[in-house]
C-alpha cells in the first residue's frame, strides 16, 4: 500500500473549491506518510481538470474519462474509483465532505471492505496513520478518529482546510478506461440553484430567525448579505413558518455551514441551530433579548432591533467597500 | 409493495453529553433520553405514504440494543405495518460498514422488498453513510438526499425522484428495486395517533440475531477507532455587545471590528 490519493470533485467540468482544499490536506497527508500525492480526476472531457491538479501540487494524476462519467452518479463513479484503488493499492484516499464525496467515500470504502472516517474537520498524520478530528454528537463532542487496518478513507468538511496553492507545475496524467456496465441511473433534469450564492461555499453568511416576522422580513437579511456578497441562510423556526425555503436552514437538520463570518438575526441560538454554525469563525448576534443563548457563542453582539440595525450595517458597509 | 425503513434510536436533541475515560454518557433536561433519529422520521413518513398510496406493509427495521425497541415502537404508532429488531452483542463495536453487512442481510431476509428509506444521516455518528453502504452491500440503487419521489411504479420497477445537491436540484430517474436516503424537505412527519400508541404498545418486535442472518462478513466489525472522545473546546470567545449612542455608530463600531478580524 503506498500513495496519498485525493478525489477530484467536478461540476460541468469545474473544480469545485472543496478539491483544493483537499488537495492542500492531501499535501498534509502526503508529507506526513512521505508518500507521493496524486489526484485522481474522473469524468468526461477532463483534459484541462488534470493540468489544474498538477498546478496545484499533485505528483500524479490518475484519470478516467468516459461519457458514462460525465455527470456524478455514485453508482458509476464508485466502482472506477474502487477499481484503480483495488489495482494500485493507496494507503489514504482523501474525498471532499460534499453530497457527492461523502456518498462516493461510502461506496467506495463498501466496494473495499476498507475503513472510513466521514466529515473530518481536523487532520494529522501519527505513525503512518491519519488522524481525523470530528465532531461527533451534532457537534457536542469532538473525536479522534482513525482506520486501524487497510487503506485509509477519509472525508473532510469543507472550509476546514486551507486550499493548495498554484505552484506551475505540470505532467502527464495516466488515463485508464472506465469499465462500466449497466447504470440503473439517469438523470433526466437539472434545475439549477445558480445565481443564489451557495451556502455550503460562503464566506460571509447572514442568516434570519423567527425575528424577522415575516417572509417580508428577509429583506433587509437579503440585502445585508447582498453588501457582502454573502449568502442568506435561516433558521427552522423561519423555515417552518413557511417564510423562506428548506434550502435555507442552517443547523441541525439543515446545513451545516462553516464560513469566516456568521451573523444570526433574530435566532435565539438554540442547540439545534448552533449544531449547524458554531465552527463559523466569527459570529455576530443581533437580537433584542440580552438573554438570548446566541450571545454566549457570538464574538459580538448588538442587542436591538435587527430592523434598525441590519439597513445601518448595510449603509455602513456600502460606504466601506464602496458599493 | 413491501418498504423497509432503517431507522435508529439515537439520544434526543436535547441531551447534555459527559466523557469519562473515553465512555460516553448522557441525560436528558427533558424525560425522554432517547428518540427515534429525527432525521428518520421523514423516512418512516415517507414509507408510510408510499404504502398509502401502493398498499403493502411498511417493516420499520433497526440493528440496536434492546432498548431499540422504543424508537421501533414509535415507527408502528406512526403507521408502520411491522417492525423488526436485529440485536445482538457481537454487532455493538460495528462501524457503518458493519452496521451495512447486517441491515442488508436482515433486509434480504425480511421478504421482497423494492424499497429501502433512510434517514438523511443519525445524529450520534452523523456520518451517512450507512445508506449507500447498504446499497453497495444489496446491489440496490443507491439514491441519497431525496427532496421527493415524483414517480413510483412498482409494476415497471421505476422510481424517479429528486436529489437536492449543492448547485441545485437533480431529477433522477432509476430502477427498482432502490435504497434511498430522504431529507427533511420530502414532508412533514405525523403524530402518531392514539390508536397508533396502543396497538404499538401491544406488538411483538421478533428480534432477529447474528445467527438468523447470512452475513457475507465477520459480525461487528470495524475498522475505524473511535476511541479519543472528548468534550468540545468552549469557543474562546466572550462576547463584545456593541453599545453606543445611535445605530449608526454602533454599526460603525462593529464593521470595524469586523475589519480587524479580517473577515470582510
Ligand atoms: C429535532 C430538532 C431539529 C431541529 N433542527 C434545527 C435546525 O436545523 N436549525 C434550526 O435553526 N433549528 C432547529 N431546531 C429548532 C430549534 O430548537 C429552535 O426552535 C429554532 O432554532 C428557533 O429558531 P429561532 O431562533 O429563529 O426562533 P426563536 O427561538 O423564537 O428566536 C427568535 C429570536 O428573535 C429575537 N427577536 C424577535 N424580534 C426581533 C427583532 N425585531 N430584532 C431582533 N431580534 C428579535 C428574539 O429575541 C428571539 O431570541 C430543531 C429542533 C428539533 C427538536
Ligand atoms: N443501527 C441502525 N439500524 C438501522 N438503520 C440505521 C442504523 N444506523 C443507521 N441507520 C440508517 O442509516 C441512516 C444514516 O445513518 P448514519 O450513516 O449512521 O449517519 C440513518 O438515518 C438510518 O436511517
């Protein structure tokens, strides 16, 4: 077993940023286990995917392209990958905690037989084995986490990990055909949440609770991320009420968001919701109740009406960064 | 049509966790320590509609301690035609790949299902994974992060659903028999009714052990150490409350602040 391999995760035949990120902690893993990093890229027309691994300091690119591969099913993507790992044997895969890389890690780990750690937010290597903080218990409790035996297959939560940097580097990728039978999957429509700024990959979040009162309400939430170019996110009670799309909930059992800047409107900061943001790096509160739990996690607090105080930080803002 | 739905007693949102010596324990500020999953409520919801609308039984399915029992329970007062128990000591160390082996195995032998729900993820682990482990291990289609079943014809073997992914949404049109995770936006869990209760409290779970089940694998294995559990570090942080005179000055206040943290 030797080689530290890091799933390259493509949407329309674009990196996502999560890939970087893994391959900054596959960099991590590499040098730790002194072992070479490679990327492994699948999917179909991924000539220029390949180069932008090697760019970013893979080693090695191993790569299938095939038109069966050209969008994500785990089902098809799951058998490659398990296949070139049966043939070549990498002690660590590293995938991306996203929809597509948690369930690829699952197959792919089934297919072996091998060991899995899911939704990493800490990495270390220790005597040849990875070792992988998570948090455990919707974030109560934090563990230690590492595969005893065989390949070792992690995933790892985005925005947890710094992002490899372009070091112009390049090379030959080593192509292998994809053997795939039937695919008892066809996805017949996509309906893009484009335009929208996604909450999994912001940066800035600005979120409303039951104390926006309204579907109504969201406006001056909406406009605050507008400023930031951040994304808009809610609480369940809001989700509830029927005020603002599922798509929006942070929390529990919702999202589950880490970015730089996290400000909750109006949410009380239950347990449920904090399960969801408190990795954010810095949080601010805005509520009228002193009292309210958010401000045991927030690094700053204005204790008020968010209807005053959302368009003041919003005109504070513009002014600021000149928009 | 026969649904399994997998569901797991998990401890409540609520509990307040401690670790000692790497054990983990908890209690409830409330009465009720343990719940069904809250993710698989959605799953058992949507089971029971499936069967609503297509007839057949809906088989709640757990592999738990004994006390499993209880979140099986709520699944029949919710409407779930049966409900099994697979328990045994050897499967207590399993890790999902385990847990895998063994909900595939007792899902072979509960009869000829076409469908098997999930929950989105549990809420000890919350690892999901075990769905498309299972699927793997069944040789079902694996459909995960469902938002909807748009269509179900159990006579041609075809289901299409929706998937929520991070870019949007995803119309997926698969064939049966299939595995599927569901999240929280597939519907709205019911209560169960009072009848549901009684009867609940009446039925007999049949528990199934290692030895009932063909596993294709050792029984509770696993390959991952989970050993060093702690509690979280507290966030650093106390919390600066912006005062001043006006608004105005308060929001200047903060994006300063913000500024300096480097966050903007
Ligand atoms: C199984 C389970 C799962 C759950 N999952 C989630 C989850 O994923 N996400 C989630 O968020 N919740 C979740 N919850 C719900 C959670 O317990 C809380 O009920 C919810 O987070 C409360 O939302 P909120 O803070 O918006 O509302 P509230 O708790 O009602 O808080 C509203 C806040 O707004 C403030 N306020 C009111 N008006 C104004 C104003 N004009 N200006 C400023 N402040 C104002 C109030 O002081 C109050 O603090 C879950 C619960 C359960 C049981
Ligand atoms: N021991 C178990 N018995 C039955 N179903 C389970 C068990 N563990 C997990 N599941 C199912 O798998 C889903 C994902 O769980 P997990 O992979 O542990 O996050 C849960 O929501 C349940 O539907």
């Amino acid at each position: 077993m030797s080689g530290v391999w890091v799933w390259i995760e493509q949407f329309e035949g674009q990196m996502k940023a999560i890939s970087q990120e893994m391959l900054g902690a596959g960099h991590t893993a590499a040098e730790g286990l002194s072992q070479p990093l490679t990327a492994v890229v699948l999917g179909h027309n991924v000539g220029a995917l390949a180069q932008e691994a090697f760019d970013l300091g893979a080693d090695q690119v191993l790569g299938a392209d095939d038109p069966t591969l050209d969008q994500f099913r785990v089902e098809a993507y799951g058998p490659v990958l398990a296949g070139m790992a049966r043939e070549r044997s990498p002690q660590a895969l590293i995938f991306g905690a996203s929809t597509r890389g948690r369930d690829l890690a699952a197959w792919v780990a089934a297919e072996l037989d091998a060991g899995l750690v899911a939704d990493g937010i800490g990495l270390s290597v220790e005597n040849g084995t990875l070792k992988v903080t998570r948090p455990v218990y919707t974030g109560k409790l934090q563990a230690e986490v590492f595969v005893t035996d065989g390949p070792q297959l992690v995933s790892l939560r985005g925005r947890a990990f710094a992002p490899a940097e372009s070091t112009g580097g390049s090379g030959d990728a080593q192509w292998v055909p994809a053997a795939i039978g039937d695919v008892s999957t066809e996805i017949v429509n996509f309906e893009s949440s484009a335009g929208t700024v996604s909450l999994n990959d912001a940066t800035i979040i600005v979120s409303g609770g039951r104390g926006v009162g309204g579907p109504d309400g969201f406006a001056p939430v909406q406009e605050l991320a507008d400023v930031l170019s951040g994304a808009m996110g809610a609480s369940r009670a809001a989700v509830d009420a029927g005020w603002i799309p599922y798509e929006y909930q942070v929390g529990q059992t919702g999202k589950t968001v880490s970015p730089d800047l996290y400000i909750a409107c109006g949410i009380s900061g239950a347990i449920q919701h904090q399960a969801g943001m408190r990795t954010s790096k810095v949080i601010v509160a805005i509520n009228k109740d002193p009292d309210a739990p958010i401000f045991k996690l927030a690094s700053y607090g204005i204790v008020g009406d968010l209807f005053k105080v959302l368009p003041a930080l919003t005109a504070e803002f513009g002014k600021r960064l000149g928009s | 049509m026969r649904v399994i739905v997998c569901i797991k007693q998990t401890p409540s949102t609520t509990a307040v966790f401690s670790v000692e010596n790497g054990i983990v324990s908890w209690d409830d500020p409330g009465d009720k320590p343990t719940v069904l999953n809250p993710w698989d409520e959605y799953a058992v919801e949507e089971a029971i509609r499936v069967q609503e609308a297509h007839g057949g039984d809906t088989v709640a399915l757990t592999m738990g301690p004994e006390s499993s029992q209880d979140a099986l329970k709520t699944c029949l007062a919710m409407g779930c035609t049966e409900a099994i128990l697979v328990s045994d000591d050897v499967f207590a160390a399993s890790d999902t790949l385990g847990t895998a082996r063994v909900l595939a195995a007792a899902i072979k032998k509960s009869g000829d299902a076409q469908l098997a729900l999930f929950g989105k993820q549990a809420i000890d682990g919350d690892t999901g994974q075990t769905t498309i482990q299972t699927a793997q291990k069944l040789g079902w289609t694996p459909l995960t992060f469902v938002a909807e079943i748009k269509e179900l014809d159990p006579e041609a073997g075809t289901i299409t659903v929706v998937r929520l992914v991070e870019e949007g949404r995803e119309t997926v049109k698969a064939a049966l028999p299939a595995v599927i995770s569901v999240v929280k936006e597939i519907n709205e869990p019911r209560y169960p009714s009072f009848m549901g209760i009684r009867k609940a409290n009446r039925a007999q779970i049949p528990v199934w052990t290692a030895a009932d089940l063909e596993l294709d694998g050792p029984p509770g294995s696993s390959k991952a150490d989970w050993s060093e559990i702690s509690a979280l570090p507290a966030r650093d942080t106390k919390v600066e409350i912006i005062e001043a005179d006006s608004v105005e000055e308060q929001a200047k206040i903060l994006v300063d602040r913000l500024f300096e943290e480097k966050v903007i």
